[in-house]
C-alpha cells in the first residue's frame, strides 16, 4: 500500500503500448514480425537459465517469481526474484477494468483484485514452470462492492479459502471478506476516519494497522472473522506501532507481529510480541526508497515495497514502476 500516493488507480487513463488481453497474445504475436525472434530468444534463455539450476535449489519452497501491478493498473507483470528481469510477456487488465491489488496462494497462483463500475472483482493468475503468465481467469463467486482506490488492500488467507478487501466511501473504510469458493461475504465498516491496511492472516484471525485521520499514531488491531459482521469497533487493539512504523504483519502462527520501522535509508523488520515486546531483528538492509508496503508470501517470508521489492536472502527486486506486488 502506498502512504504517499493520494490518487486511484482506477481513474487513471494511462494506457500500456501494446498491450493485450492474455487469451489474445498468441495472435498478436503473429503481427509482430522480427520482433517476435527477440522474444523468442529470450524466453529460450530464460528456460535454459532454471533448467540449469541445481536440483536443491529447484526443490526450495522459496518462490523464484514475483508478480505486479503496474501503477496506471492496466497490466500485471511477473519478474524473476533473482535476476530482477521481466518474465514473458505483461497481462493485460480485463477491458473496462483496472488492476489494484495482488496476492499470492499456496498453490503458486495469484489472486488479483480489479475494479470498475463500482465494483471489485478477482481473477486468478496462474504461471508454467518457467515463470511466464499462463491464463488469467475469473474467480466467478468473488465480488465485493464499493469503490476501490490507491488505499485500498488485499490479503488472502494461507488456505485460499477467505479474501480479505479494503474499499473505501470518502475516508471511511469497509473490510469484506469473502470466500473464493462460495460467494458469501461478511463485511465490517466504520464511521470514523481512517486507513485500514497491512492486511495479514492467522487462521481466521485478520490483523491490520489501523491509523486515524489526522493522527501520526498507527495501531494494529484483529478482526475474529468466524464473529458476527458489523462494526470494526469489535475488532482488538494489540499495539501502537513504534516511530518510524506504519505497516506490520501478523505472522503465521499468530504468535508475534512482523514490523517494518524504516529510519533514512534503512529499513528493518523486527519482531514483536502480541504484548508490544520487541523480540528480534529479522534483517536490516538499505532501501531506496520510502516504505509503502509489507506484505507475507504464501511461503511465509516477508516481502517490503520501498521503491524496491526487498526479501531475506534475495537482491532487490525493481519495483519503482508498480503499484503492488507478490511472491
């Protein structure tokens, strides 16, 4: 989620030169003439680069792949984790449509939310072995109303079966939660004046950073979604978040908080007790730019958007150019 950026995605008229629907870019390749050689010869180059990886590294769950939205919303590309290099080819939005959101799956498919009409809706992107978008397809049973914007966050449960979605009316916000499965929905608002983001799952238990209007102060609080819907006011106060902090993630066990404090160039993920006691220092690195997002992978590991996509044990990832990202 981005705390600088003010405006949505979805009401930007930014266009991506050829760009085209998933379905449709077998056929267009055909008009691209010499260009299509090009493109050919580095997907063969890409295939012989994790062809040539060693059998351990092949069996690590750590994913190879990243997937973003682009910031104007009207593509999502897939970019290796090592080399920092785009994957095949972009994926076009659905047509009157605007990607907002992306999150990863345990299956290794990524959940996208995007929004038009007043109306948000989720598809699912699935990869080949080698990284490169395979098919984009709706999730039939998923629709969340309201209006989506650059605020607006997405998570998915580690069992695929809930997603959890920020709309917004004005500066009041609406968590739904919806199953990808059957359709039904429960949905919590509130009349007060805030951001709801930093969206993270344990079990059924939903955390978020909670941070008012007005106020530098940012709180993380839990929703128990198995409760009955209503107001957030029945969500939990857990801690305030220290200076120089406005994103946290629960991790999985539920046991401890994951939070991003950036100071200048630096940025470090400690760990926290539920009770606000700092536990640990999970990694410390230099960032480019402000932090804007914080986000757990299906795997478990921690992804930090600042300017950047940065991980435990990866390069930076280039991520200057999108507005949301997943791995």
């Amino acid at each position: 989620m981005d705390e600088g950026r003010r405006e949505d995605p979805g009401t930007r008229l930014g266009s991506w030169k050829g760009l085209v629907p998933l379905g449709m870019a077998a056929a267009a390749a055909l008009f691209i003439g010499g260009g299509v050689d090009v493109v050919h010869r580095h997907q063969r180059a890409a295939d012989e680069e994790h062809d040539a990886k060693p059998a351990a590294k092949a069996e690590k769950t750590e994913p190879l792949f990243v997937v973003g939205v682009t910031k104007p919303g009207t593509a999502l590309v897939v970019r290796d984790v090592h080399t920092g290099a785009n994957v095949g080819l972009p994926v076009a939005a659905p047509e009157g449509r605007r990607f907002h959101r992306v999150a990863a799956a345990k299956d290794g498919s990524y959940v996208v939310a995007s929004y038009g009409d007043h109306k948000v809706t989720f598809q699912r992107l699935r990869l080949d072995g080698h990284g490169r978008p395979k098919d984009l397809k709706d999730i039939p049973n998923a629709t969340v109303p309201g209006v989506s914007t650059a605020w607006s966050d997405l998570s998915l449960s580690p069992d695929g079966d809930h997603i959890a979605y920020v709309t917004y009316r004005g500066a009041r916000s609406r968590v739904d939660v919806v199953s990808p499965k059957t359709g039904t929905h429960k949905a919590w608002t509130t009349k007060l004046r805030a951001r709801v983001g930093s969206l993270s799952w344990s079990g059924a238990t939903l955390s978020f950073v909670w941070s008012s209007a007005g106020s530098a102060r940012h709180q993380v609080r839990t929703l128990d979604t198995n409760g009955a819907a209503g107001d957030l006011r029945v969500s939990k106060a857990v801690m305030l978040l220290p200076r120089g902090s406005s994103n946290a993630v629960l991790s999985r066990d539920g046991n401890s908080l994951i939070v991003a404090v950036a100071k200048k160039s630096e940025l470090t993920l400690q760990t926290y007790t539920l009770q606000g006691k700092p536990i640990k220092a999970l990694w410390t690195q230099k960032v480019k730019g402000e932090l804007t997002g914080l986000d757990v992978g299906h795997t478990g590991g921690v992804i930090a958007t600042a300017g950047d996509l940065y991980a435990q044990g990866v390069p930076a990832v280039p991520g200057e150019d999108l507005a949301d990202a997943a791995w």
